[in-house]
C-alpha cells in the first residue's frame, strides 16, 4: 500500500490526477481505508474540478481520524468552493482547534465570514492571529484580511507594520494604498500607489488601483491615464477596463464609457454588473430600447440581480409603456421587498396608468425607507397634484428643494403648482429659479436633451419666446426634438406670428410618427398661408384623409384660399357626434363670411355649449347677433366674451355698439371707456381724438 500511496502522491505532483485518483483508489482497495489516502484522494478529485466527491472524501478521512487536521482543512476549503460557507466555516474552526500555527486557516476561516456578511466575526478570527505576527507573512495575511473584511484602519497599520520589517516590501506598499483608499484619504493612496509603480513600471494592477484612487479624488483625468496605461500592459485587464468606462460613466462621456464596457465583457461575459453598467450607460444615452438586452445579459447571469429587473422597468417607463414596466419592479420587489428605488418607480407607474392612490402610498412608504431621494419627493409632489392634494404638492416639491437646491425641473414644478394656486409672483420667481438653475450644456446624453428641453418650456412660460424658440432649433438639429418640444415650436410660431419655423423643426416633424404635432403643424401652415403644404403633411402615411381631423384641416385649407361654400360642405361631412367645439366655431366663421348671421349664431351657440370658455365663439355669436339686430342678446354675448378675455377691447367695443342701438348711452359709454382702456396707447389715443371731435 505504502508503494502505491508513493506513486499516488508523485503523479500528484506531476499534476497527473486522473493517474493519481486511480492509484489512490487501488491503494484504498488492496490496503483498507487510510486517513492520508482518502485525505490525498479528495485532493486529486478537487485539482479535477469535482469539489462534491472531493468532500466526500475529506468527510471520510475525518471519519476515520477525527483529529486530523489537514483533511478539515481541505474539507473547509472544498466546501467553501462549492458556496457552502456555513459548512466551510464549521471545519475550518475544527482544523484550526487542532492546529493553532496555519496562517491559511484563519484567512479563509475569515474570509468565509465575511461572505456571509458577518465582518464582525471575521475581525475577530483575524485578531486571533496576533501571536503569529512576528511571521511576516503572518502580518501580511492579517492585513489583507482586515482589508476585506471592512476593518482598513487595522489593515493599513498591519501594512505599515510589514513595511517597517520587511524593507519596503511592494506587497505591503499594495496592501497600505489600498487600505488608505478604503479609509478615504485618496492621495494617501495614490503616493503608496506611485512608489510600487515607481519601483515596477509594468504593474498594471497598480495602475489601476492609482487610477481608481485619482477618480475616487475627483481627477478624472489623471484617473484616465492611469486606467490608460494599466491596459496599455496588459490590454485583458478586465478591472482596468470596467474603471476606466465607470470613471467616464461618471463624467457623462457616456459613448466611449460603452466602449470600454463592451471591452471588459469581451474578457469576461458573465459579469451581471458589467452588463447591469452596460445597459445604464445606453439608457443615460436615450438609447432606452437597446439598453433593454444589456439587463437581460445581467439576469442571465443572476436570475435574482434585483436592480437588472427594475432597471429594466425604469426603460419601459422612460418609453411611456407604464404598463408593461410594472411587472419588472414587481420582480424586483419580489426579491428584495425593501428596495426603495423600485417602490418610488413602480408608485410612478401606478400613478400614470390610473391608479394614482395605490401609486402614491407605494411612493410614501419608499420615502419611509429612503427620505433623502430627492426625484422621489418630487414623484410625491406630482402625484398629489394629481389627486388634487396642492398643499400637499406643494409641501413635498419643496422637500425635493431642500435636498438638491440645484434642481431645475423642481423650481419648475414649483412654479406651476404656485400658479395653479393664485401666486403668479411667486410661480414667475420660481421659474427665473429653474432657468438659472438649467444652465445648457451639451446635448449628448438624455439627461442633457430632457434638461434643453425643461429650459425651453420654462422659458416659454415666462414669456421668454424668442430664447424657447432657439433652444428648441438647438435640439431639433442635434436630432434630439421630443413630442412636447415640437408642440412648443408651433405655438410659439403663433406667438411671434413667424410665417415659417426653423428648417430643423420643420424637418423633424414632417418625418415624424406623432399625428397629432403632424395636424397642429399642418393647421398653422394654414394660418400662415402655406395651403398645398399644410395638405401635404395632413394627408402624410399617418393618417387617413377621412379621419375627422384632416377633414378639418381641409375646410379650413378650403376657407383659407376663399372657397366658403367647399369649407362648409366638408365640414358639413363630419357626424354631429363628432363635431367639437372646434368644428362648430369653424362652421360659425364660414356662415359668417358667407352672410348667414343667422347660421352662423346658431353654431357660435353649439360651440358655446361644448366649451363655454372658447373666447372664438363668444366673440363670433356677439357679433352675429349685433349683424341680426338681436341687441340685448349681442351685450350678453359680449359680456361673456368679456370675462372669457378681460385685457381684449373688441368685447368692449361689441358692448358699446349693442347698448348704443338700445339707447342706454350710460353703459355704451362705460363699455368704450373700458374699450380705450385696453387698447395700446398709439390706438387709444385716435380713437378718443376721433371722439372728442363727433362730440363737438
């Protein structure tokens, strides 16, 4: 047996396992059952990848020796290789209560600890190793151990320990800067980082530490070099790839951060966390869609990767597919129910597919457990809008505030919930706050394009037409134009009545899948006179002709190129059902210019009743019924018209002429007063001089 065990043990060492295995099996054969056998067998079964026999067989050699202390051993590391730490950490404590002098032991006694999350502990089986300290491998190994198990200071001193003895050992200066970076004194760290590299130029694992180190100190640059020449010596360094794109992650320099992700997921293509930052970076990017596959990599990875399921929820929400993002935050949950990220993200999709209570308890609660998250505050503040609960809004942006007095798109919320609340002083400072607060940057990123565009409306809200209008031209030529963007172009052409758009957003929205800023463009081509072009864009792939809006784009191309009677048949075409305010209010205009006052009150009048603020209708129907002698029903019409567009003198005018012909000269002449009163100066000061000499 001896003999066989001799030739077992050599094969071994020639690293000729499936040999040794069958020798050591016949050796158990022909000599019965031995501790060092069984023992040296798993060691065979273990170089081979197979960990399950190989405990097996260590469980054996204890069985028959229970103070055999290497077979523990082994059985502690075999185990621990398998995941099963518990197990691992149960024979490493029996191998070290028979054998107090192996410096392995402790390191993966603790090292198994602190898989399990119990740091404490491992510090503790680290601090049992200080009789053993005068060994200097001894201290390094203890100061490695403190290191990863949480404990830098004591690592750092153990370091500085090893240093001291060893003669400046790169080991220790390797163990020191990382321990001082732990600690959070990064140029500490780097100086420690400098001198090993100092001392070896080609240690690209201490490129890469100092480079981390610069990043972690804000120096992005010197952060790049340094992850620059870690890959320039060993271009599969797969630490130095990943730091290098998180360090430009960081800085917003997102396309080249997805390079050098993809470049570190070539090396290693099972990494959840290099796929998870993959996928982040793309959606960062606005590329919300392709982000999508880069999540699902990371699942394939570790089905149970909680934040890869609500990331993927977060792209559909950033889609407006609120519905389909709800079951992915479900996932989440489902894994790890206190995840506040998810909470405040499903909470918002709740709310935006009709059920904002359920969605805003869900936003509350993920506060509870996280109330410094300012967008969740500010997810709080909208959804209360929602629910009608302004003080409420009002209360929780302003939290939102006090956490990040830099947000614009907060200040801006702020501004609309002040004005929906009657202070327009306070809603106008709110919004010069957002602007200034929304400095324009480049328009690379989604966060960058969403900004541009929160810039542009809130100017636009503060009457600031001209720099909306820019920014929006900005945007729409980076290719960048969003649906709400759009829509503000073409009202703000209304506003500076310009008889054409920049080309950028032109172009945008003539290739554009969006109907509705396809028709709103169209009607304002009209306005402006651009008939065969408004038809053009009306009668595009999106739409069929028939559909009730091109139809009313048609009457009024029709009204607009003087054919009155064409506009009023194909307005005729649409069913009562259908026919809006909008419709009635063209049908009354038409009449009119055709000369039936009569008719033409009679749709002022319907499309009163479909909206009793439309200042169009109530204008048009004062007017008619002045034409049709109907006076007191004209000044009713007026007055209401009045009170739709109290700073507008026709109303007034309308007003003055209707009580004039009823001979109340009393309330014409009040009514003409208030007319003059609301008119620019050039145009008040005529009209009272023309007054002043029918008068005398």
């Amino acid at each position: 047996m001896d003999v066989l065990l001799e030739r077992a043990d050599a094969c071994y060492e020639s690293r000729d396992y499936d040999k040794a295995l069958a020798l050591y099996d016949e050796a158990i054969v022909k000599g019965g059952r031995s501790v060092v056998a069984m023992n040296n067998r798993g060691a065979a079964l273990d170089a081979m990848g197979r960990a399950e026999d190989a405990s097996l067989s260590y469980m054996a050699a204890v069985d028959i020796d229970p103070e055999y202390e290497l077979a523990w051993y082994n059985l502690g590391l075999s185990l621990s290789s398998q995941g099963r730490n518990e197990e691992s950490a149960a024979a490493l404590t029996r191998a070290l209560s028979l054998k107090r002098d192996r410096i392995d032991t402790y390191k993966w006694l603790a090292y198994g600890y602190v898989r399990m999350g119990m740091r404490t502990k491992a510090r503790d089986i680290v601090d049992m190793m200080t009789p053993l300290v005068s060994d200097p491998e001894a201290l390094l190994a203890q100061a490695q151990i403190y290191l990863d198990a949480g404990a830098a200071e004591s690592a750092a001193r153990c370091a500085r320990t090893f240093l001291e003895g060893s003669g400046g050992d790169l080991r220790g200066l390797r163990l020191l800067g990382a321990a001082l970076h732990d600690m959070g004194n990064y140029y500490d760290a780097v100086r420690a980082f400098e001198r090993v590299v100092e001392s070896t130029p080609a240690d690209a694992d201490a490129w890469n530490s100092m480079g981390y180190s610069y990043f972690c100190a804000a120096h992005i640059d010197r952060a790049l070099d340094c992850f620059d020449r870690a890959v320039e010596i060993l271009p599969s360094h797969k630490g130095a790839w990943y730091n290098k794109g998180y360090a430009l992650h960081g800085a917003d320099r997102l396309a080249e951060a997805v390079d050098c992700y993809r470049k570190a997921l070539a090396i290693d293509p099972n990494d959840k966390v290099l796929w998870n930052n993959l996928g982040n970076a793309q959606y960062n990017l606005g590329m919300f869609a392709e982000s999508i596959p880069k999540f699902v990599s990371a699942l394939e990875v570790d089905p149970d990767y909680e934040i890869a399921w609500n990331n993927i929820g977060n792209a559909f929400e950033r889609m407006g597919m609120f519905a389909e993002a709800i079951p992915y935050h479900d996932r989440s949950l489902d894994i790890r129910p206190d995840f506040d990220y998810a909470m405040y993200a499903k909470g918002v999709c709740l709310a935006a597919t009709g059920r904002p209570d359920e969605g805003y308890d869900l936003v509350v609660e993920s506060l509870d457990l996280n109330p410094g998250y300012d967008d969740a505050w500010k997810a709080r503040s909208r959804i209360a809008a929602q629910l009608g609960r302004l003080d409420e809004a009002l209360m929780a942006i302003e939290e939102a505030l006090d956490i990040n007095p830099s947000y614009d798109e907060g200040w801006s919320d702020r501004g609309d919930l002040l004005e929906s609340m009657g202070d327009l002083e306070g809603a106008r400072a709110s919004r010069e706050r957002a602007v200034a607060c929304n400095v324009e940057n480049g328009l690379v990123t989604a966060a960058e394009v969403d900004a541009a565009h929160r810039r542009a409306l809130v100017l636009e809200k503060l009457g600031r037409y001209e720099e909306s209008l820019e920014g929006l031209k900005r945007i729409a030529a980076a290719g960048r134009l969003s649906r709400h963007g759009a829509d503000a172009a073409i009202r703000l052409s209304r506003v500076l009545a310009l008889s054409e758009l920049p080309d950028a957003v032109m172009h945008v929205i003539r290739n554009t899948d969006w109907p509705d800023v396809r028709h709103a463009a169209a009607d304002w081509l009209i306005s402006v006179g651009r008939v065969d072009e408004a038809l053009q864009l009306a009668d595009g792939p999106i739409e069929q002709p028939s559909s009730l809006r091109t139809t009313l784009l048609r009457a009024k191309a029709a009204a607009r190129s003087g054919d009155a009677e064409e506009a009023l048949r194909l307005l005729r075409t649409i069913p009562d059902d259908d026919a809006d305010h909008e419709v009635r209010a063209i049908a009354g205009e038409l009449l009119e210019e055709m000369g039936d006052a009569a008719g033409a009150a009679k749709e002022y009048s319907r499309a009163l009743g479909l909206r009793p603020s439309d200042y169009r209708s109530a204008l048009g129907l004062a007017r008619t019924l002045v034409e049709a002698r109907l006076y007191k029903d004209a000044a009713q019409a007026a007055t209401l018209a009045s009170g739709i567009a109290p700073d507008e003198p026709e109303p007034f005018r309308l007003m003055s002429v209707a009580y004039d012909a009823m001979g109340d000269r009393k309330r014409a002449g009040s009514a003409r007063k208030s007319m003059l009163r609301r008119r620019p100066d050039e145009q008040a000061s005529g009209d009272a001089a023309a007054d002043k000499g029918k008068v005398g």
